[in-house]
C-alpha cells in the first residue's frame, strides 16, 4: 500500500507531500492544476523514463519519494534474492541531479531500473485512459485468464523455455551463415591446405635445404677439393701433419729452456688438433657427399616449393607458413565442426519445442476452464455499470504451432444490444464503454490478485448521469480489498472516496506552483458542488453534494 508520496522541484511542483491510507482516495481539481503532474511524479519513482523538460529549475536537485506498506505482500524472498535490504515500510527514491542524471534506490541501496520497476509492478498498478488501448491488444486476455487461472508460474517457466528455444534458433541460423561463407571458401581453403601438406614442415630446415642444394650442384669440384686435403695431410708420404708432429716432437726435448720454446710448442700443438680435426671434418664431409642417397633435384624441388609459398602468402619463414597452415586446418576443420554443432542444436530445439508443446496444451486448458466463471463475473458488472443489454466474451482458439502466449489465440467479443452477433471488441465498442470493460475487468482481478493498489487516472472521463454513480459503487468495492487511489472529474466518484485531495495552483514569490491540500468535510462538499455546476454556492449543488457524501 502506497502510504506517502513526496515530490520535489518537479514541474510546477515546489514541493508537496502527500499521506494516503486504506480505503478509497479521490483526487480531483481544475484542468490544469497539475494532477497529470502529480501522476508523472509518481511514474518517475515506479521506475517510468524521465522528462528532463518537466525540471525547471536545473539549479536544483529534482527527487521523488515514496513509502509503501510492504507487510501483505510476501516480498521477502523477493529482497534477498535481489540482495536488498527488507523493512516493511519500505522507501524508493529516485532523483535527478543538476547534470540530468538520475538514480533509483530501494532502502537506500542504489538499484537499477529494471529491479525498481520489478518491485514497483508488484505494488501498484497505475491505469489511464491511455491503459484502456490494452483491452484491444490480444495479449492483454492471457494475463487476465492466467491471473485468474493462477497460471502466473507455469506460464513464467514456460515463457523463460520460450526464449531459450529463439535463443538457439538464433544460434542455428548465426552458425549456417557462418557455415556458407565457410562453403564457398572451403574448396580454395582445401587447395592451399594441400599445397602445404605436401611439405612436411616439421623436418624441414631451408638453411640446410639450401646449403645441400648448392653443394650438390658443385659436388665433382667439392670431391675433388676434400680429397686433395685429405691427401695433402695423409700422403702415405710423410704429410703436413705428420711433419708438424715430428717438429713439435722436437721442440719438446727443449720447450723446458725458456718459456719462449714452451709457448712456441704448445701453440704448435693447438695448430696440430686444429688441423687434425679439419682433416676429420673433411673426411666426414667428403664421406657423407659420397654416400649420400639425396636426390638433390627433389631438394631442390622442396626448396622451390617453399619459396612460392612464401611469396604466395607474403611470409619470410617456416614458422609462419607453419601457423598459416595451422590456421587453414582450424577453419576446414571449424566448417566439419559447425555441421556437427547446428546438429545437436537441432536435436535441443526438437526437445525444447516437445517440451514447450505440452506445457502450452497445459496452460491453454487452464485458461479455457476460467473463461466461463470469468464471463459470468464480467457481463454482471457490465449490467451493474449501464450495460445491461451488452455481452462480452472471450473467444480462444489453439494455434498450429507455439508462440510468445503458447498455443492460445483469443480475442474478446461483444454485443451491444441482444439479439445481434458478437463482434471484435476493438471493432464496435466506444470509448465509454472500453472504460467501462476496463474497469470490470480490473475489479475481478483485484479478487485474484497480490496487489495492494490501484491508480485510475481520469478513466472515468466521458461518462455521466446513473453510470458515474454505478463506476464510483465499483471502485468503491474494489477499495474495501485494496488502496484505490482515482484522479477524477466526476463528482459521483469523487464523493466515494474516504479521502480527498484536491489539487490546486498558486503564486509564490511571483511564480504559480502546483500544491495538493486535503480537504476537510465542509471543504469537500463546496468542491463537489463547484463540480457539479460551476458555482461552489449554489444551493442545490450543495444540497446534491452533501446527499453525495451522505
């Protein structure tokens, strides 16, 4: 229940303060005086977009504050799954700075739009004349037969189901474009692929590659060379190194004399294993050419084949031609992948739609059994609200396939006057009798249920006489279950309410503001006598006034 309302620097609102009880209030005042203006205030705190051009003074902080009574409504749960902190009378804020930006809060704890409007939509319901355009809306009868079939929860799970299934379905066709933009790549994917593959990167080496190309191509004048080395130092003559044995042999027997002779001995020695090893290296290499089973023409052929693809794909090395083609095997292997992928996402979509098929069969047949019981309750009120000749019902149907609301498709008919055909709501009733539909639609919802209040706004515009009257017995009914809060110009429904408001302009400091004032019982009958006829003083309106309130 909505206990305080407080605004600040709002529009032509300076600030006011509004205290709101149980029971019925009534809201009324001149076009004009800012009642609209009170209503934006409060849908700016339900979590509603902000119009930045309602505040005028940009100079100062703009803020709306309200205070419900949470202790009826079993929201506890709700705070500590959201990780709020939870007190029955609980205060959400919201406020603009100078800058234009706002911020939401809930007990004090910053929160974001959505979490305030998910609270907020469980507390209170605010209806406009606007509000009435739901009733043509299709989806519109779902919520009321699911509200009244307590089908809230199957139809939550199955809507959250719902979505998933799109989410997938969304994933499936994502993953077939990706997967014909890889069809039409794949074949030149494959074809470069295979150029890569008949190279085994792995063992190659292009230095190596090159260095044995080239001494292939000079291997007679190579052989030739090795062997005249390896002659030069092993003739079985007495050859370069065994002639640097004997001197250093020689040198030995007196290196011990002077240090001179020991360093010219022990260099002679290093020079000696020097060439005993380039004698060893040339003997290696010579022995390697001469055994060796390499075609150098395949060599060279390997080589050729790697410098294309280098400057093919425009790379410098073996191990970016070896990433290029890593990357060519993920992409061949990512459109194998994706076949595989959208399949068993076809399997999860065929389960999901099973599943979902039997749940909306579910929850139409819920649906369809309120329907006569909820027919019978509308058309009652109808008659008690003028429309004793008028009908309406509610005509659902199964659709082939599931949708958004199930397998339900329904639409509310009408008949105006007995004895004619039923006809689309939307198609022939008028906008008196829409308010009128409205209204007896949201007094059997508040039987079924949780929410403690309710706002008309103005819904009653355009309807007078013994039907004013029959609308204020409604509302006045749905107050004795719930807080009915209505910002009217009838006179019949103002004179409902156990409190009234009235809503007025007024200079200060040479501006007109917007202020609200409650209204004592004397002050309450010159206001619905000046709704009456104009004149606050005119003795039959007062009269009629007092026999309203009376």
């Amino acid at each position: 229940m909505l206990k305080r309302l407080k605004i600040n620097n709002y529009a032509l609102i300076d600030s006011i303060e509004i205290s709101f009880d149980k029971g019925m209030t009534s809201i009324t005042g001149e076009t004009g005086a800012g009642k609209s203006i009170i209503l934006g205030g409060l849908s700016m705190v339900l979590g509603s977009r902000i119009d930045n051009s309602k505040i005028i003074n940009k100079n100062k902080k703009c803020f709306v504050e309200s205070e419900f009574d949470l202790r009826d409504q079993n929201l506890v749960n709700f705070f500590k799954s959201n990780d709020l902190d939870y007190d029955d009378i609980t205060i959400i804020r919201r406020e603009v700075n100078e800058s234009g930006k706002s911020r939401a809060f809930i007990n004090d704890t910053p929160v974001k739009l959505d979490l305030l409007s998910s609270l907020t939509n469980k507390l209170i319901d605010v209806h406009s004349q606007f509000n009435n355009l739901n009733i043509l809306d299709s989806n519109f009868i779902f919520l009321i037969l699911d509200s009244l079939s307590k089908n809230q929860d199957k139809y939550s799970v199955y809507l959250n189901r719902f979505k998933s299934l799109k989410v997938i379905e969304r994933q499936i066709d994502d993953k077939k474009i990706i997967r014909d933009k890889l069809n039409s790549d794949l074949d030149y994917n494959k074809f470069l692929f295979n150029e890569f593959d008949e190279l085994n990167f792995d063992n190659l080496n292009v230095e190596d590659l090159d260095n044995k190309v080239k001494e292939g191509d000079n291997i007679d004048q190579i052989k030739e060379i090795l062997s005249h080395i390896n002659n030069e130092f092993n003739t079985s003559e007495i050859g370069i190194s065994e002639k640097i044995s004997q001197i250093i042999k020689s040198l030995s027997k007196v290196a011990n004399t002077s240090s001179r002779l020991n360093d010219l001995t022990q260099n002679l020695s290093l020079v000696n294993e020097n060439l005993n090893q380039i004698v060893n290296d040339s003997e290696s290499i010579l022995e390697d050419i001469s055994n060796s089973n390499e075609n150098i023409d395949n060599l060279r052929d390997t080589l050729d084949k790697i410098y294309s693809l280098q400057n093919k794909h425009k790379v410098d090395s073996i191990d970016k031609l070896l990433k290029l083609k890593q990357d060519l095997a993920k992409k061949i292997s990512s459109h194998d992948n994706l076949d595989l992928e959208i399949e068993q996402l076809e399997v999860k979509v065929k389960l999901l739609n099973t599943d979902l098929l039997l749940m909306a069969n579910k929850i139409h047949d819920k649906r369809k059994s309120i329907i006569p019981e909820f027919e019978i309750l509308m058309n009652k009120n109808l008659s008690e609200l003028g429309m004793e000749k008028s009908n309406i019902k509610i005509d659902l149907s199964k659709s082939d396939t599931i949708q958004k609301n199930g397998v339900s498709e329904g639409k509310f008919l009408f008949r105006s006057v007995k004895g004619n055909h039923y006809n689309e709501l939307k198609e022939i009733a008028s906008g008196g009798e829409i308010s009128r539909v409205m209204l007896s639609i949201k007094s059997i919802l508040s039987n079924f249920t949780k929410l403690s209040s309710i706002i008309f706004d103005e819904i009653d515009t355009g309807i007078s006489g013994s039907v004013s009257s029959k609308v204020a017995e409604l509302m006045k009914y749905m107050s004795d279950k719930m807080q009915v809060i209505v910002i009217t110009h009838t006179p019949q429904v103002a004179s409902k309410g156990d409190f009234h408001f009235k809503v007025y302009k007024r200079e200060e400091n040479n501006k007109v503001i917007t202020d609200v004032k409650l209204l004592s019982d004397k002050e309450r009958v010159n206001e619905i006598a000046e709704m009456l006829s104009g004149d606050k003083s005119n003795k039959s309106a007062n009269e009629l006034a007092n026999e309203l309130l009376n």
